[in-house]
C-alpha cells in the first residue's frame, strides 16, 4: 500500500513533533528542577506541591522545527510570518513564566504577534458569511475584527489552563477538527501545521497527565502559542468557506468556529460577565472558570478534562451536522443555549448539595 507524499508528510509532522517534546521535557524538568522554576501552590491553583513549568518551551520546539521540516512555505501564505508570530509569544510566555508579566505587557505582545499576521502575512478575516446581511467587509473593518478574533481567541485558551491535561486535550481535540476539515478539502499545509502541534501536545500530555518523576506544566508559554494557532486555523477555514461552491463547503462557517472552540470561548464570556456583574476586574483572576467549579464537586483533573473533553467532541459533532442546513444566527443561538444550560448543571449541584448539607 503506497503513501502518497502529503501523507507522509502529515505522519512525519505528527512523529517528529511528538519525539521532540518526549526527548526534550525530561532535560527542561532538571533545568527547572536546578534554577528553581517551579509553579508554586496557591489559593487558585488545584495543585498541592511545586511543579515544574516551562512545558511551553518543548511544546514550541516540538511545533516550531516539526512544521519547519515537513511544510512547503511556498504552498501556505504567510508561514514566515506565522512563525515569527509564534516566536514573539514565546518569549512573552516565557517571561512570564520566569518573572511574571504585567497583564498589559502581556496583551501587547498579543496584539504584536496577532498584528504580524494580520498586517504582515495578510492572514485576516474577510467576510462575515452573511451573518446580519453581512458579505464582504472593507480592509478596515477586516483589520479590526481579525485582530479582536485573534486576541480573544489566544486569551481565552489561556484561561482554560488551570488543571493537568485540560489544555493538552481541548488542543488536540480543536486542532484535530479543523485539521481534518483542511484535509478532508486538499489544505495539506494547514494539516500539517495542526499535525505538528497535535504531536507536541500528545506528548507533553502524558508527561502532564501520568507524569510523576517528570511531570510538568505547559504555562503561558504554551498555552499563548496553542491559542495564536487555533486562531490562525479559524481566520483560514473561514475564508476557504467563502466560496460556497467548494467541496465540503460550509455555509454558517463562523458560528462553526465559535462551535468547535467552545470551551475556551462560552467559557470566558461567562467569566466576564460574572465579573462584570459582581464589579471585579477582567484581569483579577478567579474560580469561577468551569474546570474549578467540577473540581469543587469533587471530581478528579482527569475525571474533569474527561467531561469538558467529551463535552467539547459534542459541539463540534452537533454543529458539523447542523452547519449543511440552518442560518449562523440559528446555530449560534443553538449552541449558545445549549452551552447557557450545561454551564448551569455544575453550580446547580453545588447549590443542591450545599442547601442538603444545611
């Protein structure tokens, strides 16, 4: 049975990305280990002993040389510019995983990288699909909302990394979907750049996971450049659906991304608005995040990475089944009532059982 070339590039990104970070973390955890770099316990954190941080480092060697091997630049737009993104937020997240950044350093650095893309490699969003009768948009309206897509998508990724595995398997799972969707329609070099992060990530989740003698967490370092990727990844796989006369064309396409990222979407809106509601600032951080309230109930990090995972496989289930036959209002509204009540279930059960103890 032959492979075809774009195959073997695929497997080989996904290979090579995953013996990266294998080989890598148990060096990077003795460096931790020696300079101290550990992510210390706290009132928020859901760890109890020191843990050594930095896993954002093998991530993005994992990532940055797989794709560099197996992609053909000249077959991608952008790709230098990708890269060079992915590099500035790399040492935005290492900085803050040594020293600890200033939340507003840290969201222009974000706004830097996702102007590199934007500005530079012309990486933007185009169209809105006809959502409010919407086509087409102007370069500064393109500008602008790219930009806000990228930032928000990169900070809310960044907020879902509280409990061992839940990063690593909300990024397998997203960057699987469009990854397969790309390939599904002949987009090899975006496969491949999922690929590559996908085998960066499997690896360093068993190191997360079951990890004991080298066990690590990924930090700001990888869970910014996960985000900038999934980004990227949504602003492509809306502007191949403008075409509606591709094959596996899909008509509502951004209220699919907003679907497919769900978890780290739903689940930072609600925060703001608790955090809006109650006067606390965006940027004071909190356990109102919906891994902390499973985790109040009493369930373990894998038993909650295990939920929010399946919950996550649903959504982009329902709205790749749904996205052939209704509007993007009509989706959205679906999968947002849909999120409105499952979010629901957990702080209802704690009520429950709180007014039961009383």
């Amino acid at each position: 049975m032959s492979v075809d070339n774009n195959t073997f590039h695929i497997i080989a990104s996904f290979i090579s990305a995953f013996i990266i970070v294998w080989i890598s973390v148990p060096s990077i955890v003795i460096v931790a280990k020696t300079k101290h770099l550990f992510d210390e316990p706290e009132e928020r954190s859901s760890h109890k002993t020191n843990v050594p941080i930095l896993g954002g480092l093998a991530i993005f060697a994992g990532f940055i040389l797989s794709s560099n091997l197996w992609i053909n630049p000249e077959q991608i737009q952008g790709f230098q510019h990708i890269i060079a993104a992915t590099v500035i937020l790399f040492f935005v997240g290492i900085k803050d995983d040594i020293l600890v950044t200033a939340p507003f350093t840290k969201l222009a650095g974000q706004l830097i990288a996702a102007l590199v893309i934007v500005m530079l490699g012309d990486i933007r969003l185009t169209s809105l699909h006809g959502f409010f009768g919407i086509e087409g948009i102007n370069y500064f309206w393109s500008f602008i909302i790219s930009i806000l897509t990228i930032l928000a998508i990169i900070n809310g990724f960044n907020f879902i990394d509280g409990i061992d595995g839940l990063s690593a398997s909300i990024g397998i799972i997203t960057l699987g979907a469009f990854g397969y969707w790309f390939f599904s329609v002949g987009e090899f070099q975006y496969t491949i750049l999922s690929v590559s992060m996908i085998g960066a990530l499997f690896a360093f989740f068993l190191y997360n996971v079951f990890g004991e003698k080298n066990k690590i967490f990924m930090g700001d370092t990888g869970s910014l450049i996960i985000g900038l990727l999934l980004s990227i990844m949504v602003i492509h796989f809306n502007e191949m659906n403008i075409d509606k006369s591709r094959i596996f064309s899909i008509y509502p396409a951004p209220a699919v991304s907003f679907g497919v990222l769900i978890i780290p979407l739903f689940d930072t809106l609600r925060v703001v608005f608790i955090r809006l509601f109650t006067g606390k600032s965006f940027l004071e951080p909190d356990k109102n995040h919906l891994h902390h309230q499973l985790l109040e109930l009493g369930l373990s990090h894998m038993q909650v990475t295990m939920i929010i995972s399946v919950v996550n496989v649903f959504f982009i289930y329902l709205v790749f089944s749904l996205s052939s036959f209704i509007s993007i209002r009509r989706l959205l509204l679906i999968i947002l009532i849909i999120a409105l009540l499952l979010s629901y279930i957990p702080p209802l059960i704690l009520w429950r059982r709180g007014k039961h103890e009383k």
